[in-house]
C-alpha cells in the first residue's frame, strides 16, 4: 500500500521537530524518525490496521509513545492516508 501524509499531519511533523529541535535537535531527528519508521510498518501487507480504532468513524490510532497517529485505510486506492500526529497528552478536539 502507498502512505501518504495530509497536509494537516505534515505540518504536524514539523511542528513536533520544532518544539523537540529546541532543547535536542538530535532527538528531534530520532522521534521523526520513529513515527515515520513506524507508519512506514501500515504498507505491511495485513498490517494496514494494525492501530485502534480512531475517535472518528473509519480512522485509526497508532501509538509512538508519546504521540498517536490517525490515519485511514483507502482499499480501493491501495493507499494508507495519515490524517493527524498529536502528543497523547494533547487535549482532543470532541
């Protein structure tokens, strides 16, 4: 499956690497890293919903402790689509 990112959860990326850049830009590096290493294991065949179920209707939630990732699966379009990264202690829009 391809992954795509939104827009929303690009500039959710960079405003993490941002704030962690500030004190450690090396582990602002790392985390990057590990959130995009641990979408990257979606394409996986059977893998693709391997997160929770999400909040909204047809989303999923995968956890890179500290942050969740929303994303969805489209299996007409082959593509996984991650719509948001937040830091779990975030307070979430209802």
């Amino acid at each position: 499956m391809k992954i795509t990112f939104d827009v929303a959860a690009s500039d959710d990326l960079d405003r993490i690497l941002a704030w962690i850049k500030k004190d450690n830009p090396e582990a602002a590096q790392r985390m990057i890293a590990r959130i995009k290493a641990r979408v990257e294991r979606l394409a996986t065949p059977g893998l693709a919903r391997m997160g929770r179920p999400g909040r909204d209707s047809g989303t999923h939630e995968l956890v890179e402790a500290p942050y969740i990732i929303v994303y969805e699966v489209d299996e007409q379009g082959d593509e996984i689509v991650v719509l948001a990264i937040f830091h779990g202690a975030q307070r979430r829009k209802p």
